[in-house]
C-alpha cells in the first residue's frame, strides 16, 4: 500500500491511500484539478478513485466545486453520518448524492470500500457534524496494513494513541511551534481556540507519538506531519521535535516527512507484517 499527503494547510488538505491501481482520498480541500495533476504523478488518475473520506467539513478540507464533481463523477463520498449530515445541509450537491446513494453514511464507522477496510473515529476539533480521523487496511497474500490518520487534532483524548497503535504509517498534525503562535500577530481569541481545541502543536504532536509507541510493539514505519502553519511553525522546528521523541525511544531510523502545504510529500511506501 502506498499513500502520499497530497497538501497539507488552512488552505487545502487532501491524502491519496492506494495499491493496485485503485484509491481513496482522504478529503477534498484543493480543486480537482490540482488534486488530477498529483494522482496522474503516481499512475492514478481521479477515475481510479473508489472513494473519499470526509474528515469534517471545513472548507479546507471540502473544496465545494471539488465536492460537486466527484459526484458527478459517481465517485462515492464516504463518512460517519454526522458528516453526511452537515455535508447535506452545506451542499446541494450532497443532498443530490445522498438520494442516489453516493453520499454513503458509515455504519458503526466501519466501511469496506474498494478493497480498503476502513474505520473512523472521533477526534476533537471545532467542526459542526464532528471530526474524524481514519484507520484504513489494506490486505494482500502477504499480509495485511495500515495507515492511520488525523490531521486536525485539537488535543489527544485519553486512550486516542490506541487507534493509531500498529499501524505501518502515521499522518498526525504538527501544526505550531508554542512560542511562534504566542509571538504572533493573531488575535487572542484565535490563539485560544488554536490551543485549546484548534490545532496540535509541535510538543503537543510528539508527546502522543510517544504514547503510540507505549502501545504498540509494532513502531510506524513512517510518520508524516501534517497541517503546518505558515506563521508559526517551520519544517525544521516540527521534524526537529518529532525526531527528538523517535531517538528517546530508541527509534532513529524511522522515517519523518513534514508535508508542505501546497504540494505533495515524497510517497510513502507501506510494508505489511507478514500474518
């Protein structure tokens, strides 16, 4: 399995999970056309696509024109029905969709699409309809992976770090630097709502991919780090952290990539366990 952030940022957010030719994409932020041109660099084109998982519904991670033409494409929009929900209140497109059965609500927030076993869960995060990260499974003759996901993450819950124990890759938010955001020019009031419910930062982001590791014999093989901010973080400063946790653990080697806003991440090729 192989999967790719294909940008990452209050501007836009999409990822792409494949093998065999066929995909899903992890939301919808950026214009089809920008989201075309990046799966034609992987040998996948936006008919490959078998679905997409809707995370929540801000614009940054649902692009509305981008939304309506998946539709018109049949490409299935899949999501726990809270999402759909606000999807349908949002968008004249989703209610379309909902009536002729692409707008596919998960039940018990389990879904198998195109071959890929998916399973959401609730993350915490300012979005009506709620926030969800991902775990999607892939398994082949020899063995099973996956690749868990949240990359808008205002704290990490008790017992959170257990949905992302084993799995092969990691896509977690590293979105602030602490003392970036407090020297900012942003209001008060958004600093709060960054800290508190908003956004991961940097301290934030490693210290739960130390409790990941508590829980897990099976490290990821890959972590990348999503939705930096422009302002108050940079590459350096959220890889630096993260790579500071990984050597504490005894865990060097394992690959890091900061996912740059507008443009893809190098690809990350996942390796199953053999069963």
């Amino acid at each position: 399995m192989f999967l790719r952030v294909l940008g990452s940022s209050s501007a836009g957010n999409c990822t792409v999970v494949w093998n065999d030719g066929r995909g899903l994409l992890v939301d919808c932020g950026f214009s089809l056309r920008y989201i075309s041109r990046h799966l034609q660099d992987v040998g996948l084109s936006v008919r490959s696509i078998g679905g997409v998982l809707i995370t929540h519904t801000h614009r940054d991670h649902v692009h509305p024109e981008t939304l309506r033409r998946l539709l018109d494409l049949r490409i299935h929009i899949v999501c726990p029905s809270s999402v759909a929900d606000d999807l349908t209140l949002r968008y004249a497109s989703a209610r379309r969709a909902r009536d002729k059965g692409l707008l596919k609500p998960m039940s018990d927030h389990t879904a198998a699409v195109e071959g890929f076993d998916v399973e959401a869960f609730p993350v915490p995060h300012d979005a009506s309809g709620g926030t969800f990260g991902y775990v999607v499974h892939h398994a082949t003759l020899i063995g099973r992976s996956s690749v868990a996901l949240a990359t808008d993450l205002g704290y990490p819950p008790e017992g959170l770090a257990r949905r992302f124990a084993g799995a092969h890759a990691v896509v977690i938010e590293s979105n602030h630097d602490v003392q970036m955001l407090a020297s900012s020019r942003r209001p008060d009031w958004l600093k709060q709502r960054i800290r508190d419910i908003g956004h991961l930062s940097n301290d934030q982001s490693a210290r739960f991919v130390s409790d990941i590791l508590g829980h897990t014999d099976i490290p990821p093989q890959a972590i990348v780090l999503a939705h930096l901010s422009r302002e108050c973080n940079t590459p350096a400063l959220a890889l630096a952290s993260m790579q500071g946790t990984l050597h504490s653990a005894g865990l060097p080697e394992t690959r890091i990539l900061a996912s740059p806003r507008s443009e893809p991440c190098a690809i990350v090729s996942v390796e199953p366990h053999r069963p």
